[in-house]
C-alpha cells in the first residue's frame, strides 16, 4: 500500500449524498460512498477509515465481518451509542466522535427552552392563534434551580449559560468532582434521587449507556417536585416514555421539553404532541445553520492529523 491514497468510506443514510466540505480531500484520500447497506458492503473490504454520518445506523454492524483494513472510525454526532457493539467495542480500531461542534447551538437550545417554560411562549402563541387577549404574570429563571444530567462538554455549556442567566446550577457526573466552574457543584451519579427534589429544571445531556438507559423512570419522576420540568437534549432511552406520560398527565411534574425519544420520528398519534405542557422538537437542538460543513472540516482537521500520525482529536472512550 506504500504511495498509496488512504481510502475513506463515507456512511449515510440513502438520500443524503456527500457531506458538504469533503471535497478538500479529493487530492488527498479516495472516497465513496455508502448510502445503503449493500453499498457498505461492497466497500469497507477497502475502507482504511470509515466517517459516519448516520448516527443511529446498524449497517456497521451487519457488515463488520466485512472490515478488513479499517484503521479509524470518526463518528459526525456526540453520541456513538449506535456503533459501539461488541465487536467494535473488543478491537483496537479507534473510533472519534464530533463533540464540540454542537455544545453551543445546544445550549443555547436549552436556554430558549426554559425561558419559553418561564413566560409561557407556546400558551402565548396559542393564544395569539385565537385571536384572544389573556394577561398573565410570568416566571423569572434568576434564582432558578437547575439539575444537569451529564456534565460534559455539552452539560459544561449548558451549565455555563444558565448560571450567566442568574440560575443556581448544580451537575451530575460519573463520580463527585471538587471546584468547577460552571457548575456550582458536581455530584456523584448515585446522588441524583436525593438531588431531583430541589430541582426546578432537569437537564439530561447524558450519553447512552448502561448506566443512563431507563434512568428516568417512575422512581425519578416521583422524586421531582410537582413544578419542575424535564428537558432531554441526551438521549431518547434515558427517559422511560411511558413513565413520563403519566407523570405529565398526573400532574406529578408540570411539563417537559423533548428534543430526542425511545422511539425516532416519535409516531403522530402519540399522546406527548397533544399535551400543552410539552414541546415537542424534532432531534434538531444542536443543528445549526451550516452545521454540516462544520462537522466536515472538523474530519478533515483530522484526517490530516491521522495522515501525519499526530494523536487523534476527540478519540471516544470505548466500553470494555
């Protein structure tokens, strides 16, 4: 393979096409594409390095027999739930994910969210759809309580805006941290049924795993306070569906902000779209205008790094 060019498979979903911005690469790399399962088939045997667009893909795994010089796996999202199976898991191929690209759109995402919570935007609109004039006091955030599930790079800037807002903000880790600066402190992960009772926002911006999958379920949402509100920006399988349908709809907690779900596109007869006390929001927190092109250059960076052997950015800590 010496003089060779590196060949660099590109996985996604049908429709999609190449992602914007890798045509810096054509003097560089040979590239295909694989929009569909057979496609992947027929070229990971000559993928040295595999760059996934589509995040909840389980083509990889289908056709990882087929991996026979995969050298790199760079993942365009901050989630690689869905490429971390065993057998990726068990070798020594690095995987990188996109984290960084998104932490801002996203918190700003939640900012908007809790703010449209506090003065009541959506009754604001639906009143505005009818034609009716109805006053009403609104809330403040200052002062507010927020609990940030995940205290990542993602839980970081979420923390970092809401305290910038006035609100106390208070994470939740893996394990206690001493002295941080966006958080007013950093708990353990087995402290959060004691900490959900104070919380007036809970935040999920934790990965998938686990430890996460199910996390939120009956026992969680019977230890929130009847006026706190959820918002999960993480991932759909943390929150129990069918468990926080009927905390919303026993009063149990006063609403929720959803932008991922168990279960992707959430069905239109479900009953979360008909609650008012919920807004419901396509996967699309951290999807910014020119997004796309960002995560682009953010591979090409470092395919350009991989090319000269320096250290991969962003390298993803694997489940053993």
């Amino acid at each position: 393979m010496a003089g060779t060019l590196p060949t660099v498979v590109v996985l996604t979903a049908p429709d999609e096409g190449w992602p914007p911005g890798l045509e810096s690469l054509e003097s560089s790399a040979q590239l295909l594409l694989a929009d569909s399962p057979e496609a992947l088939q027929s070229s990971l045997p000559e993928a040295d390095i595999l760059m996934v667009t589509d995040f909840r893909t389980t083509w990889l795994r289908d056709a990882w027999h087929r991996a026979q010089r995969l050298r790199w796996i760079h993942a365009t999202s901050a989630g690689v739930d869905a490429i971390l199976f065993p057998e990726l898991n068990e070798s020594d191929i690095p995987v990188t994910n996109a984290r960084g690209i998104f932490d801002a759109a996203i918190a700003e995402y939640v900012l908007g969210l809790m703010l449209a919570f506090a003065k009541d935007l959506p009754g604001t609109l639906e009143h505005q759809r009818k034609h009716r004039w109805r006053h009403r006091d609104s809330e403040r955030i200052a002062g507010k309580r927020v609990l940030v599930v995940g205290a990542g790079s993602i839980g970081r800037r979420i923390g970092n805006l809401a305290r910038a807002s006035g609100m106390h903000v208070e994470g939740i880790a893996s394990r206690k941290r001493e002295g941080d600066d966006d958080f007013q402190a950093i708990h353990g992960a087995d402290s959060l049924y004691d900490l959900l009772p104070d919380a007036d926002y809970v935040v999920i911006a934790a990965p998938l795993n686990r430890s996460t999958e199910g996390l939120f379920g009956s026992e969680a949402f019977s230890r929130m306070q009847p006026g706190a509100r959820l918002i999960n920006i993480g991932r759909g399988p943390i929150v129990q569906t069918g468990a926080l349908v009927e905390a919303l709809q026993t009063g149990r907690i006063a609403g929720a902000a959803l932008d991922v779900f168990e279960d992707e596109p959430l069905r239109e007869d479900h009953p979360l779209w008909g609650m008012p006390q919920v807004i419901v929001s396509p996967h699309m927190a951290g999807d910014f205008i020119g997004w796309r092109e960002a995560l682009s250059e953010q591979f090409v960076e470092n395919f350009r790094r991989w090319c000269r052997g320096a250290p991969l950015n962003n390298l993803v800590k694997k489940s053993p």
